[in-house]
C-alpha cells in the first residue's frame, strides 16, 4: 500500500515539474515572440539642410529654411516650419525665408514637421544663435563729482529717488539696506537683514523697495518711506544678482548671460533675454540701472557697464571705466565696481563699487 502511494505522489511531482517546464517554455516563446514582433523605431525621412545646426547669424539676416529628402522617401504632402514652438509657414516642402529682424539675440529653436499621404509624419529640429548686428559703441567717462561713501558698504544694489541714494549691502552678517545722503555719505536709515541672508539687487517699484537675496531665492519687500518689512516673496531663479525696474515690469540678472522680466507683484517669469554682443553671449551681467530706454548692467569683475537693448538683448555699447577708482584710494577689501544710479530728473548718473571710498557722478562720453 505503501508502495502505491509513493508511486502516485512521484507521478504527481513529474507532471507538476513537467507543466511548469512546459508553461515555462511557453512563456519564454511567447515573450521573445513579442520582441522579434515588436516595430522598429521609424527614421526620419527628412534633413534640414539649412541652416546648418549651431549656425550663427547676426540679428536681422533672412535665413533660407529648407530640407533634403532621403532615397525612397515619400513625397511630403505639406511641411510646416517653427520657431521657439510658434508656426512661421506651411508649404510642400519648398525653401522658406525666415526674417530674423522681430526676433532676439540668443539662441532659437527651428522645427521642420513633414507629413506624408500615408498619415507618418517626422519631426527634426536644428539650432540658429543669433548675434548683435554690429560690435558695440565703445564709451570713456568723465567725472563731474565725487562724493563720500561707506569703504564697509558692500554694494549691490544701487538706485536714486527724491535726492537720496537708496543702496543694498551683501555679505553675510552684513547685509543691509540703507537710504543715504549721496552728499555727505551719511546714513539716513537703514534696515539689517537676517545674519545668513546675502543682500543682492535693489529695485523702487510705485512706492516699495524690492531686495534680492543671493542663494536663498527670496526677495524682501518694504515700505520706502519708513523700511517697514511688507512681504517676502519667493522666485525660482538659482541666484539673485541685479535688479531694476522699467515701469512695467522688474528686471532680474542671476550671474549668467540672461535678463529674467518678472511681474511687478508676484515676481514670476514673463520673458526672457540673452545678452549677446557682435561675437557671442556676455556672461556675468551684475547689478541693472533702466536708462532712457536702454538697461545698463555692470558685468562682474570688470570695469566695464554695458548699454543693452531690453528688447533684443543686444549689446549697444561698453562704457570702459578703468582707472575711475585711484590706487591711493584702494584699501585691502576694495571689490570690483558695482552700482549704477540714475537720477531721472537731472539725467545724472553715479556709480561706485564694493567697498569703494568714493562715489562718482560722471558723465559718459563717446570713443
């Protein structure tokens, strides 16, 4: 009897061990069934043969936009032509003149979308940087006045309003935000930061003064007639670097090529710049004045301020103001010029740097 038992239960374990060897084999067939099955990703059938990818172009150049088709591919029902995401011209596949003239500086994504009878359609892509038309008007400078400033005040930020110079201060455990008598340098009020918060760009919108911070990606916004803290505001922006305003909008550097255009109020994205010049993107751009039109924005660990159009990102001209601080003047903790104030109803502009004894009013001339 024993026996018996023992016969049927081998028996059962050998036709379980055969089920799962053959489910086994099954599966294994069927899944590599599934990857011999499986389609192949399409190649594209199209090129974009101009412009070359990367191609560089000076602002304003009409730009040939066209493809090549492979051997054997079909015959393109119609071709639709992008740039940045926008639709510029549908066509059936003939060359296509982009004019550059409404566009920015900077960098620009063209797409080439081929649809074919059969209901396939490819997608590809190519880049085109665009320069400045012309190399910048180069600037010297002329002092009219110099006037007494803070050698502790590390400056960021820098603005005039009512006779009175409104500065931002960095460092940590030193930042502040200060309104000044440019006269005589002396301090009228001022507002510490918290000790681990690095004051940055400064900009006066309506009534309220607008501070940035460097890495904690907040800006402090106060009462301008009494410092009162009103709000604090977050932005995604890495850094906080300059920060004007232009009667619609705050403009907004982070120590790269680009310009941010924010919302007065909520400080988010509107549009952005690249600053490029004649010969690429300039890097660096620092603390932001709104002149006459134009943005004028110190690049950092230079002498130089630069002329900007806000519309385009192009580089109009470099105001060269080496040697304005004398070497007598300079002590051990003497940083790099930073500060640009315009005075509107005068059209006086004054500058001065981190740490900087002095404060010039000067008068930029020609080269």
């Amino acid at each position: 009897m024993r026996s018996f038992f023992l016969m049927t239960y081998l028996c059962c374990m050998l036709f379980t061990a055969c089920s799962s060897c053959n489910r086994g084999g099954r599966e294994t067939k069927s899944s590599s069934t599934a990857e011999q099955q499986r389609p192949r990703q399409r190649k594209s059938q199209i090129a974009i043969a101009s412009p070359k990818n990367n191609e560089q172009q000076p602002l304003g150049a009409a730009i040939t936009l066209s493809v090549t088709t492979k051997d054997g591919a079909e015959t393109i029902d119609s071709l639709r032509w992008f740039i940045d995401g926008k639709w510029l011209k549908t066509n059936k596949g003939e060359d296509t003149a982009w004019d550059t003239g409404e566009q920015t500086v900077g960098t620009h994504r063209i797409e080439a979308v081929a649809h074919y009878a059969s209901g396939q359609r490819d997608i590809v892509p190519a880049t085109v940087f665009l320069l400045a038309p012309q190399a910048p008007r180069q600037y010297g400078y002329k002092v009219m006045r110099v006037y007494p400033h803070d050698p502790k005040a590390y400056t960021q930020g820098l603005l005039f309003d009512d006779g009175f110079l409104y500065e931002s201060t960095g460092l940590e455990g030193e930042s502040s935000l200060r309104q000044v008598n440019f006269q005589t340098g002396h301090i009228v009020q001022v507002t510490n930061l918290p000790a681990e918060i690095f004051g940055e760009g400064l900009a006066l919108v309506d009534d309220k003064l607008i501070q940035l911070s460097y890495k904690n990606q907040t800006a402090f916004v106060y009462r301008k007639s009494d410092f009162k803290l009103l709000n604090r505001i977050s932005y995604p922006m890495r850094e906080g670097w300059g920060l004007t305003c232009d009667g619609t909008h705050l403009l907004m550097t982070d120590g790269s090529a680009t310009v941010y255009f924010l919302d007065r109020e909520y400080l988010t994205e509107v549009r952005r710049l690249e600053v490029c010049d004649n010969k690429g993107i300039v890097p660096q751009l620092n603390e932001l004045e709104h002149i006459s039109g134009e943005l004028w924005a110190n690049v950092y660990y230079t002498d130089d301020i630069l002329r900007i159009d806000p519309k385009t990102g192009a580089v109009l001209g470099c105001i060269h103001l080496d040697g304005l601080l004398k070497n007598s003047d300079r002590k051990a903790d003497t940083d790099v010029l930073n500060g640009i104030a315009y005075d509107e109803k005068t059209g006086r502009i004054f500058v001065t740097g981190k740490n900087w004894p002095k404060l010039f009013e000067i008068q930029v001339i020609g080269k």
